[in-house]
C-alpha cells in the first residue's frame, strides 16, 4: 500500500496521554495529509479565485446546458417523480425546484433537481473520470447558491470547482476499474464535487473543507445495477438526485458548526484503504491525483457536451451517420444493411433497450428516415414500434469493438453502411461533436438550450434565461433567476 494510502497510524482524535495547546496543534496539523491540505485550502479559496477566461467561459456553457437539461427534464417521468415527491416534504423556502413554483430547504431543491438533471440522456459527461458531473454539481451549487444569497461570479467558481474536484476523486480510484469492481462512478466524484462547490458557496475556511469532505465520504455510495433501471427514475436519482443532495448536506451541517474527521484521505481506515480494489482490479488508489495540477488543470475544459439527447455511447455513431446521410444523400429506403462499431461497454448499454433515447439501433432508424435526430424524436416511445421505423432498425447491426474498446475513455464510433445499389460506405468519428476535442461553439450551445427550454418556458423566457446565463458575472444575487425557472 502507498505512503499516501496507508496514512499515519494514529487518528486525529487519538491525542497521547499529557498533549495539550501547541503540542496538540503541531500534532493534529503533522496527521493531515499533504493532498488533504492541498484540496481543501483550494476549495476554501475557490469562490474568491478569479478563473481564467476560456474556464469562465466554458463553465457558463455547462451551466446553461445543465438549466436546458433541468427544465427540459422536469417534464420527463423522473422530473414529475421528483416535483411530486418533494411537493410532500416541505422545507424551509431556501432554493427553488425547476420547473415548477415549489421553494424549499437547500437539500430538497438538490435532490429534485439533480433529477430532473438527468432525468434523460441531454446532460454533460467527463469521459477520463466516467460520470455525468453537471447533473449533480450545478444543482447543488444553485441551491447553495440561493440558500447563501451569493452572486453568480461566485456560483460561476464554485461550479468549476466542482468539476475540478469531482472528476479527480474518480481519477485517483481509477474509474473504469472501479466501475468493473461495481462501484458507481457516476455517484462518487460527483457527490464530492457538489459537495466541493455547495462548501465554497457556504464560505468555508480550510478547516471546514475538511469536514465537509469527512461528512461526503461517509456519505458516498453507489453500486452500477442501475444500468438495469428500465424507466431512469433510479438512475436520476443516483447521476444526479443522490450526490447533489448528499453535497449540500454535508455542506449544511458543517455551516452549522458540525465538527468531523481532520482528514478522511488519509491515515487509520481512511476513505482510501475502504475503497481500495487492488485485488480486484490491479491497481492501487492514487490519492495524490486529488492535488495534481489543481488550478492549472481545469477539469471542465475535458467534460463533454452532448450534440444529441441520447446516451453517450450513441453520440459518435450519429455523428458518423448524418455526415454519411450529408455527404451521400441517403435515404432509409436506400439501405441494405448498417453495421455500428462502439466499444464494448457501449454496445452493452444501448443494445436494443426499451427507451428510445439510449437505444441505439432505435436512433439510428429515426435518423436514416428522419435525416436528424431531434429531442422529440429521441423521446417518442410511440415510434418504437412505428412499422416503418421497426423496419429500418431491423436493418441495423450493433457490435462491441474490442479495437474501440482499447482507446476509450475515447467514446469512437464507426458506421457502415451497404446501399442497395451496391455500394458501401464508412465513417469513423474518433471525436464526437462537443467533446473537448472537438468542442461546441457558444452559438451550438444555446441553440441546444434554447430549443430544449423553450419547449417548456416558452420561447420569450427561454430567450431570457440563456442571456442571462451568457451574463451570469454580473448578476448580484442568484435568486433574481428564479422568475425565469419556473413554469
């Protein structure tokens, strides 16, 4: 086991018989960790941060995909799930649940709309750390946001740090190892990235960083059988609903004065020996990527944005199927036979489901007869068992790639396609529209906004709320977004 995994031996709490004041002090200081005081000294200096201009920039295209995917998501079966729900619960009137004129305490505002986050397939991805960040971070900063009166240069901070913190959590445990040993990444990085960014919103010193990241770790679970969840209301609830709750609570009871563990990273049975799956999967827990180029590596400059409003593994073979449709004029009643190439954990997720959005023989069907793929298409459940549309998916072969498999977290994708005329042809997209190697543009980004909240809001508040997300550094107090939220 490493240095850093294994820690000292003594916990903090444990002070030898006669220490007292000073020598206590030096005592429990020498028993936290270099990375601890790393991270938590730059959580506690992260609202007051300037960051870099791209980093704001790419932060506030996060921040609007995220809203979009939130209003668009209240109207999905785990959006309407989650707004009924916390219709029952109450709440102080802290932070408001989009989508609807309910106002409640921090935690329940983060739950429903964490939920309504990733109540589909529309929000952002951190391909190196596999999760969906967004879902659970930017609910959680705005409820804080709002429970704390702060301006949205601070949320603005506050989010990026999020991302920053969240995604080398899953770093340092390896995370498609972890995935394989059943962890949910999806729930851990993301649980201390809300919890990072919901902290630095409270105004917490370093001290308090601490605590609240002892408080996450306590709280932070998630086995992956939710890739069984028929109806996404589970997995809203554990992508998004369950971190970005459990982030503000840690950050509310630490605001309150809860004391925790010093430094929950390292020393005796330390977050790090728990989830240490070495004899599983052949590598130990890296704890020193918490710290690694913290303010110099911006993690939401790596985190994807979906063109389209599927499933992730979908997104290159779309992208490679309407250029194949663009290029050639394919219609579906020119096709023979199509064969998708994705990597093997893709290929296992989408495989003739029963949603439409994460289906991806469905999706390829609807965009050979529709020449696009929209948000309504990939929602209409109807036209799952459409004829025609049963027919050209008919049509449609999907395989796991082991050549694909090898370059991820790469999501690659390569179609092709036999014309009934004879002849075939073939495109391999290694970078899919909005990653970070081939990212969206401003205009991109609130295109895909404004028509998802529009369709909720109407097209004069959708107007609204995606000018006032482009100029969030100069809004005073975030609840002043509230009117532009509800519907």
């Amino acid at each position: 086991m490493t240095r850093e995994a294994r820690g000292v031996r003594r916990e903090a709490g444990g002070d030898e018989p006669g220490m007292q004041g000073k020598d206590r002090s030096m005592k429990n200081k020498r028993e936290i960790s270099e990375v601890m005081q790393a991270v938590s000294t730059y959580i506690a200096r992260a609202a007051k941060k300037p960051l870099p201009k791209p980093v704001l920039e790419k932060t506030k295209h996060h921040v609007l995909d995220t809203i979009a995917a939130m209003v668009s998501g209240s109207r999905l079966p785990p959006g309407k799930a989650a707004i009924s729900y916390i219709r029952t619960r109450g709440g102080t009137a802290e932070a408001c649940v989009i989508g609807s004129r309910i106002v409640t305490s921090a935690e329940n505002a983060a739950l429903a709309n964490g939920m309504l986050g990733h109540a589909d397939e529309t929000d952002d991805s951190h391909a190196p750390s596999l999760c969906h960040p967004g879902c659970a971070i930017v609910p959680a900063s705005l409820a804080m946001a709002e429970k704390e009166r702060r301006d949205g240069m601070s949320f603005l901070r506050a989010v990026a740090l999020g991302y920053d913190i969240g995604a080398r959590v899953n770093l340092s445990l390896h995370p498609y190892e972890f995935r394989e040993a059943g962890h949910s990444t999806h729930a851990f990085g993301p649980m201390f990235g809300a919890a990072a960014a919901a902290g630095a919103l409270a105004g917490m010193d370093a001290r308090q960083a601490r605590h609240l990241l002892s408080y996450t770790a306590q709280q932070c679970s998630g086995v992956s059988c939710w890739m069984r969840d028929e109806e996404h209301i589970e997995k809203a609830f554990d992508f998004g609903g369950m971190p970005a709750r459990n982030g503000v609570f840690s950050a509310t009871m630490v605001a309150h004065g809860f004391s925790a563990v010093e430094d929950v990273f390292s020393g005796e049975r330390n977050f790090f020996i728990a989830y240490d799956e070495r004899h599983r999967v052949g590598k130990p827990p890296e704890p020193q990527r918490l710290a690694q180029d913290l303010g110099k590596t911006f993690e939401i400059m790596n985190t994807n944005i979906k063109r389209w409003s599927v499933g992730s593994p979908i997104q290159a073979p779309l992208d490679s199927l309407i250029d194949l449709i663009r290029e050639h004029r394919i219609k579906a009643d020119d096709v023979e036979h199509v064969t998708v190439r994705v990597a093997r954990q893709g290929a296992n997720t989408t495989d003739n489901r029963n949603m439409p959005d994460i289906c991806m023989q469905h999706m390829c069907a609807v965009m050979l007869i529709d020449g696009i793929v929209t948000f309504e298409s990939a929602h209409d459940e109807k036209r799952m068992k459409d004829k025609r549309v049963l027919a050209v998916r008919s049509k449609v072969e999907l395989i796991g790639d082991e050549a694909l498999t090898r370059v991820m977290p790469s999501r690659q994708g390569i179609v092709d396609i036999r014309l009934k005329d004879g002849r075939t042809v073939s495109r391999h997209t290694k970078a899919v529209r909005g990653t970070s190697e081939n990212p969206m543009t401003r205009a991109e980004v609130d295109e895909k906004a404004y028509h998802l909240l529009a369709r909720i809001l109407g097209k004069g508040r959708a107007r609204g709320l995606c000018d006032a997300v482009w100029n969030l550094e100069k809004l005073r107090d975030m609840r002043s977004l509230r009117p532009l939220l509800r519907a």
